[in-house]
C-alpha cells in the first residue's frame, strides 16, 4: 500500500487497521464492485481524530470510514 497516499503516514497500528478492514470491505463486495475499490482506485486514506477514525477517499467519489471494531460506513 505504499503507492497509497497518506499510507506511509500512518501510525503502525493505523496501518495494520487499514490493511484488515480494508481486506474485510472488499470481500464484501461482488467482483464488479470491488474493480471500483482496488488499491489503486484509492486517492488517499488518513487518520480523522476528530472521529477516532480512519477516512478512505477513492477515484470514483466515494468516502468510507474504517473503525476500530474493524467495520466501515459510507460517508
């Protein structure tokens, strides 16, 4: 995920956060829906303190939160 903007500044633990639910998101999806989701449709992820969260933003405009109980929401 190096590639990935705003990956390589993201704590160990934010890091290991990204890396498990962003494998969870994807598996939840259909193969035409993940192609939208790959790694290299994501223009940056980066941590939100304000709400304890990690934000994922993609190409195609859409913007997920990761949580720390290892879930997402749609922003």
């Amino acid at each position: 995920m190096k590639h990935v903007k705003g990956y390589e500044n993201l704590s160990h633990q934010n890091k290991e956060l990204f890396d498990t639910v962003y494998k969870l998101h994807l598996s939840s999806m259909d193969k035409e829906v993940r192609s939208f989701h790959i790694d290299e449709q994501i223009n940056e992820v980066k941590w939100d303190p304000m709400s304890d969260c990690l934000r994922v933003y993609f190409k195609n405009g859409k913007t997920y939160k990761y949580w720390k109980n290892e879930t997402w929401d749609q922003v």
